[in-house]
C-alpha cells in the first residue's frame, strides 16, 4: 500500500477515537476526511451562534398579502400569497410522487398551467390539458438522466416569463439543483415554494459552508420568507440550547412583490396543517434563537 494511503487511512482512525471527546468539547479536529473526490477537508461543528444566525432567516415576515392554502390538508398542501397566484404565468413543480392535488387547484381555481418533473414512473395517470408531465430527475445539469432547472424553463412556452411559480419537494437535491441555477432564472420566479430538508446537517461546518449557507444567500438576494411550516413527518434535531425541526416547507415571495412589513408573522398560520395527522405538531421557538 502506498505510503499516502496509508497515512489517509491512519488519520482516519485517529480521527474516529478522538471524535466523541472532540464533538462533547467542541474542539475543531486537527485532523482531514476524505472526500468521494479525494480532496482535504476541515471537519468540525458549527458554532452555536452561526447556527442560530442562519435558522433566524427562515422567520417568516407579515407582509400586506394575505396566504391561501393549495393543495391537500395534509402533506402536499402550502400556504401562498392569494392575490399573486391570479398573475401567475405557470407552475414549475418538482417532485411529485403521483400527488398532483396542489397543480390540479391552481389549474382549476386561477387558471394556471402546470410542468410536472419527476421520474416516469411516478406519473399521475389522471392529469389534465393544464398539466404536462416531463418524465426526468431535476439536476444541477442536464444529460440523459437529469435536466437543469434553467434548461427545463428555456426549453418550455414560459421561457421569458418573469411571473412563473416554483414548488420544490426533492428530498434533499435542492441544494445542488438551485446552487447551480443562474440567479436570473430564479428572478423569473414571483413565488417559490421548496421543501428544505436534513436541516440537522447544518452541524457540519463544511455541509454547512458548502451547501445550506450559499443556498439561502442566494435566494435571500432576491425574495423573503413570507411563510414557514415543519414537516411533521419527520423528526428534530438538538444542540445545545437549539430544538429545529430537520424538515420544512418554505414560501418565498420575490422582494419587488412587496411593498409593506409588518413585523414577523404568527404560527402556526390559522391555515396551517399536519402533515403527518397521527404525529404532535412541531412549534418553531424563536425567540429561543434570539
């Protein structure tokens, strides 16, 4: 074995007997993992206050728009601005998994076409003239497996739309997607609405650096959190004096949509559901984050 494997391999190890001591002291590791690409990388926990900096931006803010809800009371169903939702061009929906409830409304009540991506078999086989399904995986580019967000609005009819409506549900893969989208794509967005997950990953400094951090610069750059809501279906996650939920649905509204602030706003949102109907909702204690 090569000298430099070994050494990898022996950091590694040290690493691993020192990790419990490391993480209950909170001791930044002198020591390197190695990466799917081989490269060095500092790995350590992410400072309580940076943590609580960074979760503070998804309090949402009392805006002059009143909040809908679309789609189904449970799991699939968010709250948006009702008055923008009449001006919407189209929908984009990412991730579907047979449930269309959220783009057959917005169809039936305003009028809004639908593109629905999501891999060929997870198509609902009751869609209407509105909706039209593209069997593929969304991708940070496009190939023969994937295809990037900003390829999918250029090769469309609302290419050129500045009024589009973006709901966003796969599972982990918006970090990449999003990062790797132009911002002006993202301007032709007047509302998004993405499902954020593994938000206990923002523990690990380099996850947290690389990923959630530049994700939420990138979208704060152009929108605000008008609206917030865990997803009881899944779990918490602890730190310290810090209790969040490990999974979200956020509404955002592009800035230039809003003219007045009132402050932050309440939840649970009167129109707030349960995801998971069986499972104890799950409050979001801000001021905790203060």
């Amino acid at each position: 074995m090569p000298n430099r494997s070994r050494f990898f391999l022996f950091g590694r190890y040290i690493f691993r007997l020192l990790k419990p001591l490391m993480n209950r002291f909170h001791i930044r590791s002198a020591f390197m993992n190695v990466s799917e690409q081989r490269e060095l990388r500092i790995s350590y926990t992410t400072p309580v206050r940076t943590l609580k900096t960074f979760l503070l931006l998804f309090r949402p803010l009392e805006t002059e728009h009143e909040l809908e809800r679309v789609g189904r009371n449970d799991d699939g169903g968010y709250l948006l601005p009702k008055l923008d939702l009449s001006e919407i061009d189209a929908c984009f929906s990412i991730g579907c998994n047979f449930v269309w409830d959220f783009e057959k409304e917005i169809g039936e009540n305003y009028g809004v076409p639908s593109v629905i991506v999501d891999d060929v078999s997870k198509k609902p086989n009751d869609l209407s003239p509105l909706q039209t399904y593209f069997p593929s995986w969304l991708g940070k580019f496009s190939n023969d497996k994937t295809i990037s967000l900003e390829d999918l609005i250029k090769g469309s009819n609302f290419s050129k739309s500045e009024n589009l409506l973006l709901q966003m549900d796969i599972e982990g893969s918006e970090f990449e997607c999003l990062l790797n989208t132009p911002q002006s794509v993202l301007q032709q967005f007047r509302i998004m609405v993405i499902e954020i997950h593994n938000l206990q990953n923002i523990l690990h400094h380099y996850i947290f650096l690389t990923y959630y951090y530049p994700f939420m610069k990138m979208i704060l750059e152009d929108f605000k959190v008008v609206h917030v809501h865990p997803n009881n279906a899944c779990s918490t996650w602890e730190y310290k004096d810090i209790r969040f939920p490990e999974v979200i649905e956020v509404t955002f509204l592009r800035r230039d949509r809003i003219k007045a602030i009132g402050g932050y706003a309440e939840l649970p949102h009167k129109l707030d559901q349960l995801n998971a109907p069986d499972n104890p909702p799950i409050l979001i204690n801000w001021e905790s984050l203060l």
